[in-house]
C-alpha cells in the first residue's frame, strides 16, 4: 500500500477566469471536497492570488502519495491548469 499522504503546494488557476472572485474560490473549495484524494483531516489552506483573478496557491494533504497525478488530472478536466512544487512532510505552522 501507499504511504500516508505529504503535503503538497500547488500553483491553481482557471484557464478561462470568470465570476467573482468569491465564487472562482467557492467552486474550487467543492472540487476539493468531492475529490477522493485531499485529506479533510488537515484543511486545505487556499490562498488568492492578488495578483491575478482565479488564481491560488493551494497547499494540502493528500491521502497518499500517489493521489498527486490523479488530482491534478481532475482539476485540469474541470478547467483550471496547475503546477507543483515539491512535498512537504511538516505538518502546518499554527
């Protein structure tokens, strides 16, 4: 079996911004949680990009490893394009 997941920082922005920024970010948080790859134990942080509408940098939890690819697939056929940085074994700064 996969280890337990790391977390991960990814680069998230819709090819195509439209709507508020409110909610570009609403949509995107119920992606998240119907997706069967983020871990819910440990919220997602999502941070707007000010720089640009419908962009964020996203940093989660994934319930393995190997849910990374499957994620990233599932965002990009729901419209939006992203990048990775490397994982992160540390749990969040409190």
């Amino acid at each position: 079996g996969s280890e337990t997941g790391e977390y991960h920082h990814i680069f998230i922005s819709l090819a195509e911004p439209k709507g508020s920024r409110r909610n570009q970010l609403r949509e995107l948080r119920d992606l998240l949680a119907t997706s069967p790859y983020v871990d819910w134990a440990f919220e997602p942080d999502l941070m707007t990009d000010a720089n640009r509408s419908g962009a964020w940098r996203a940093r989660l939890q994934l319930r393995h490893n190997d849910h990374l690819q499957e994620l990233m697939e599932l965002l990009q056929e729901s419209g939006y394009q992203c990048t990775t940085s490397a994982p992160s074994t540390s749990s969040p700064k409190l």
